[in-house]
C-alpha cells in the first residue's frame, strides 16, 4: 500500500466552519508547524491521520466559544485560541490512532488505518507524541485553569475507553453505564473544548458553566448518532462498515433498547450476538432494531440532547458565532456520516 497522505476535502470548507474560517486556516498552519519532528515516522503517521478527514468538530467548538464571547479581532486581540483549537485536536488524534490500535481496526473515514499501515507499536507511539505535543501546547497558552480543565478531562477520557473496553461482549450492561460510557470517551473532549474556548475569553463563571455544558451535551448528541448509523448508515459515506460495533461486541444504545422492547426471544438472539461479536447475525439484528423502534429510540435521546445544548447558548451576546452553534446542534443529530 502507499502511505502518501491522502487528498481530502478540508473540514473547514463546510458551512459550519465559515464564521471562523480565517482561524480555521490559522489552525491548519499552526498544525502542520507543530507536527515537525527529528523522526521521520512520527511526521509520517501523524501527518497521515491528522490531515485525512475528519469534521474537526473539537477545534471548531474552541473557535466558535472564544468568538461568540468577543475574543480575538480588532478590540480583543489574541491568538491563543488558535493554539488551543490546535493542541485539542491532537488530543483527539492521538486518542483516534490508539483506538484503532485496541479496536483492531482497518478502515476509518474510508481509509485504511496508521495501525494497518505501520503497525500497532508505531501508532501508539506516535499516539503517545501527539500527546505529549497537546501537553507542551497547553504551557504555551499559559492558562492553569485550562490546564486544569485539559489534564482532568484526559482522566475522563482515559476511565471511558477503559469502560468501554471491560463492556465488551457484555449484553448485561445498564443504560446508565452505556451514558456514564459515552460521556467519557466522547462527550467529555466536547465539553472541555468549549469550556476552555469560554476560559481564554474570560467569559462569566455563568457563560462558563453553560458553554460546558453545551459541549457535554453535543458530545452526547454526536455520539448517540454514532451509535445509531452503525445500524442503518451508509458505508461508503460513513468509511466504515455498517455493523462495527455488532462485529467487535459493544453494546451500545440501539442494542440495549432493543433487548428492552423485544421478545424474549429476540433479546436472547442480540444477547448472543453481543457475546460473540462478528457478523454472523447482523441481519437478524438489524431487523430486530427496526422493528422494535429502537433506532427511533435513539434518535429521540440524541434530539433531546441537542435541545439541551442549544439551551445554554442564551447566556452569549447574539451573533454570527452563536448562530453557527445553534446550526452545529442541529447538524450533529441530522447528519448521515
């Protein structure tokens, strides 16, 4: 295989990025400066997954904070919020190289994965650096309480993966898990990322709280919606298969309202199925989860999530940056990818 970097359509030609595009810009320079190294491998594989897709939904919620709440341009100059748009997305990239590492994965995005590419031990390796990058980044900003903010949420995330991965081929395991879960392993970077963007703009201990929250909600919201197109996705529009989850054993919310709202016959045939993984029963499954309503179930949840986050933006000042995050709510549970 080759591993040239991949030609993609930048994240920040969407609608949704336009408000901030000049930064988005700025974070791409900032990215392909901070991502230089002595080693060649380490440029390769970061460079790699950094620069092959992806929504880049994390540095978009810092950008949108800090501008809805007048950081940046003419009367608050300021570019610090460009670094941390940066330095979360390595957080987030690094978290995806490992992943795919203790997922066995080899498709992300459409793409074949770094780990299949170059093996496991580089990726996590290469993991570790963008890691270590995020962290040397953050003393650039200069803020304790970012850091504060930054270094708890990479516990957060840490105990989610570590959940998720000891719920493998359990089908016993409870909503309230499946939630404490989800919060952690996705919507916890979310919500750090706004509250950070609300940190640098010196923003209210109100405005704070409820960007925070806006993020912990979206997280939510974008997972839930996750969760729910692994059943009835597109997988060439997804870049990855329909049924991942099924096939490596996890149970996520479809599954769980489905063994609630179906037969006992029916919840016996997906608890097997969350037993052994693969992809022996996925048809039998996913007409268990339509039929029982539980992929509307989900939706339902991701909805209320979003109406929650949209919520907490009445506490910042109306303009174009707390337009695009209302769109952004919307957009995470109407999305097909």
């Amino acid at each position: 295989m080759t591993t040239d970097t991949p030609a993609s359509t930048p994240a920040s030609s969407s609608p949704l990025h336009a408000a901030v595009a000049d930064d988005f810009a700025a974070v791409d320079r900032t990215m392909t400066e901070q991502l230089s190294s002595r080693v060649p491998l380490v440029e390769a594989i970061s460079g790699y997954i950094v620069k092959s897709g992806g929504k880049r939904v994390r540095p978009l919620l810092v950008l949108l904070a800090a501008r809805a709440l007048g950081y940046g341009g003419e009367t608050r100059g300021g570019d610090k919020h460009i670094t941390l748009a940066t330095l979360i997305e390595f957080m987030h990239t690094s978290t995806l190289l490992h992943d795919d590492v203790v997922d066995e994965s080899g498709l992300r995005r459409g793409k074949q994965t770094a780990n299949d590419a170059w093996g496991n031990a580089p990726s996590v390796l290469v993991g570790d650096f963008l890691y270590s990058r995020s962290f040397q980044m953050m003393v650039d900003v200069g803020s304790m309480r970012i850091m504060e903010i930054l270094s708890a949420a990479t516990c957060v995330i840490a105990e989610g993966e570590v959940r998720q991965l000891t719920n493998i081929g359990n089908p016993s395991v409870s909503e309230d898990d499946y939630f404490a879960t989800i919060q952690g392993k996705t919507a916890q970077l979310f919500e750090a990322a706004s509250q950070t963007g609300a940190v640098i703009a010196e923003a209210t201990p109100e405005q704070e709280e409820a960007l925070k929250l806006y993020g912990r909600y979206l997280g939510l919201a974008f997972q839930l919606v996750d969760d729910l197109l692994d059943y009835q996705g597109d997988a060439d529009a997804m870049g990855k298969n329909v049924g991942d989850d099924l096939a490596e054993g996890k149970p996520t919310l479809p599954l769980l309202r489905a063994m609630q709202k179906g037969t006992p016959e029916q919840a016996k045939l997906i608890r097997q199925a969350i037993r052994q993984g693969g992809l022996d029963r996925l048809d039998e499954v996913l007409d268990i989860v339509h039929a029982t309503g539980a992929l509307d179930d989900t939706r339902d949840y991701a909805n209320r999530m979003a109406d929650k986050a949209l919520s907490q933006l009445n506490t910042l000042p109306p303009s174009e940056f707390r337009d695009t995050m209302q769109q952004l709510a919307r957009a995470a549970v109407e999305r097909t990818t």
